[in-house]
C-alpha cells in the first residue's frame, strides 16, 4: 500500500515530529503542518528532485489534482476573505495576501519550468509592473495622485518591453531595481505602514519576481536543437 | 487509443504485470491503467515497453477513431 523508499521515511519522520510537537505544545498549527508530509512527494517530483521516486501516471495524477486542489484553495480563500470584510474585519488582507502569492507562486514557477526564459522574464517584469501600478493607485485620492502613484510600476512595465530588444542590460536593472524597490518599501514603506507581514508579502511578491526576471534575462535561453540538414547553415 | 500490451506481456513468457512493471520502473498500477486503456504512457515509456517486449510502438498501441476528435 505505502512505497518505503526513501521519501516515504523522509515524511513519515516529519509526521511524528510534527505529532511529538503538538503533543508538547497544544498548537493547531503543528497539525496543519501535517501537509509537509502529505506533499512532499508531488512536490519534489515536481522540482525535479525525486522522479525517480514517483512514476509518470502517479505525476500526471499529482499534475491534475493539485490543479483543483489550488483552485479549491483560492476559492476557499476568496470566500474567507469575503466573509471578513463584510465583517469590516481587516483580517481579510491575510486571504489577499495568500491569493496573490499562491498566483504569483504558480505563475513564476510555469515560466521556469517552461525553460522559454527570455520571454518569460519579459512577461514576468511587465506584469509585476502593471501590478504594481495597479496596487499604488488604489491608495490614491485625486487623479493626478494616481497617474504619480502609477508612474513606479509603469516605469518597471517599460523596462519589461525594453527587455525584448535589450535582454542582458535590463536583466541587471531589474535586480538592481528589484533592490531599490525593496529598499523603498522597508524605509518609506515601514513608515507609512508598519504591519510587518505586509511588508514581507511586498517585498516576496516585488523581490523574487523582478530577481528571477533578472536572472532569466542573464541565462537567456537554452540552445535549440538543430534540425537535421541545418548543419552549416 | 487500443492497446495490445496484455496480449504481448502472455506472449513474452506471461509476464505478470508486476514483473514487466519492474523492467520499466513503473508501479503495477501504471500497467494495470495502460492495459485498460485509462492511461496513454509517454513516448518514453511506450519504447521502454516495446523494447522490454521485444515488439514496436506502433505493435503495442494503435490509434482509433476516435482519438482523432
């Protein structure tokens, strides 16, 4: 029924642990880190670091449930997150925050997985961009407000469309951007808002987006394979 | 997608579908889900499998009407 190999003994020890734990401190979430085990095999199949452990028909199931299993989540999530705010609970941030990391999470991992690094990254620092002018001008309170307030994320939207025909050079002004970013939200940011949390999501969702844009930009893509009597050519 | 795996796996020495699993490193149930035509392996697969059979791809596993649509 179980597969005793290694990945199986892997989860069980984190199962126990996770039990011992709850068992000296009565917390909920040792148990809801019960999913470590249940998810370490698709998981790391689907990084490539235990194929030899899942074969392909197992990873086409785990492929296919966990696609409904993450819409379940979101829509779990979006409910919750409705709930609180008809409340006029500000608890509510918490589900925006899981459902923009957990697309954000999909999306950036669909573009590396794709190995089409170049457009990817270009897709990826164009997005990010549109997001983050999206996110600043909800916060504004004139027009002209928004049209300044959107002027950061457009100013990331264009140097995405610059990436197309500049790969390398916007490769290293979007780390560095990424940098300066970050380095805005944590002085100017903390400031105006000091939620710790929000901050954290912020700096994940500018952060690791516009960095792996920057390093696909960097690799560029893999070489193509040669079709036969190309050679020469 | 019809598939001519059971009928080969008799032919070659009755394979039990765990032995010819083993030989491909698939579980018995990935064999079990090929043969009743609930799983169409991957390329790589279906050549372990002929390979391993002793036959060709297209022996194994035919197209039908369809799988055109």
């Amino acid at each position: 029924m179980f597969k005793t190999d290694p990945i199986f003994w892997g989860a069980s020890a984190v199962f126990v642990l996770m039990l011992a734990l709850f068992a000296g401190w009565h917390y909920q979430y040792w148990l809801a880190l019960l999913i470590i085990p249940a998810l370490l095999r698709p998981t790391m199949a689907s990084l490539g670091a235990a194929r030899k452990y899942v074969d392909e028909r197992q990873m086409s199931l785990h492929y296919r449930s966990g696609n409904v299993g993450f819409a379940v989540t979101l829509l779990m999530c979006v409910f919750f997150l409705a709930k609180l705010e008809l409340e006029e609970n500000h608890d509510f941030e918490y589900f925006a925050a899981v459902i923009v990391v957990g697309v954000a999470a999909k999306a950036l991992f669909h573009v590396v997985f794709s190995r089409n690094y170049r457009e990817g990254a270009t897709k990826i620092i164009l997005v990010s961009g549109l997001m983050i002018a999206l996110f600043s001008i909800m916060d504004a309170r004139s027009v002209g407000g928004m049209l300044m307030s959107a002027l950061p994320g457009l100013a990331v939207a264009g140097i995405g469309l610059l990436s197309i025909r500049y790969p390398r050079p916007v490769g290293i002004l979007s780390i560095l951007a990424a940098g300066l970013l970050i380095l805005l939200m944590v002085t100017v940011g903390q400031r105006n808002s000091p939620s710790w949390w929000g901050l954290a999501v912020g700096v994940l969702l500018i952060g690791v987006p516009l960095v792996t844009a920057g390093v696909c930009l960097l690799l560029g893509d893999p070489p193509a394979a040669e079709e036969p009597g190309m050679e020469g050519k | 997608m019809k598939t001519n795996l059971r009928r080969f796996r008799f032919e070659r020495g009755e394979l039990s579908q765990q032995q010819l699993a083993e030989m491909v490193s698939v579980c018995r149930q990935t064999i079990v889900s090929i043969e009743r035509g609930d799983y169409a392996p991957s390329v790589k697969l279906a050549l372990m499998l002929a390979a391993k059979l002793d036959t060709t791809v297209e022996q194994l596993f035919q197209l039908e009407e369809k799988d055109y649509v």
